[in-house]
C-alpha cells in the first residue's frame, strides 16, 4: 500500500450548463486557476496490476459571480496495470 499527498494548481479551460436544448456558457462565473491538496492510496500487485483512490480538495473560492464561497471537492478511484512489470 502506498499513500500519496501534493499539492495541485488547476487551470479552467472551459464551462458549459446545458438544461433541455439550451446550452449556455457559464465560464465568466469561476475563476480561472483552483489550487488544493489531494490525498489517496494505491495498491500494485507483483502482476503489475493495481487499483488507486484519490480525494482532491479544492483550497481556493473558484466562484467569480457572487459571494457565495465555492471549491472543488473530487473523489476518484482507478484501475491500473503497469507496462514492462515493476
């Protein structure tokens, strides 16, 4: 078992709100960069293949259109398999 911890900074590239047929861009309503800190775990087998799970808590307020205070809060988990072995 292995644990993992760093620090991200992320860049928004684009966002989209879609309701029914209408699309709207909504991409002036964050800010463009978030920062925060991920935490997670990883297993490898002696076969190379492993599974992983990760949380990324967002540090910074990405909203730009009003008070309310917004972050980035994601769990992720995954497969993997290792090319050439360990």
């Amino acid at each position: 078992m292995k644990t993992i911890r760093y620090r991200y900074n992320a860049y928004l590239l684009s966002a989209k709100h879609k309701v029914e047929d209408v699309k709207e861009d909504i991409k002036s309503a964050y800010k463009t960069n978030d920062f925060g800190w991920a935490f997670g775990a990883g297993y490898i087998t002696r076969l190379g293949i492993g599974i992983n799970a990760r949380y990324n808590l967002g540090l910074g307020n990405i909203n730009d259109a009003s008070s309310a205070t917004v972050h980035n809060s994601v769990f992720q988990a995954g497969l993997l398999f290792l090319l050439g072995g360990r």
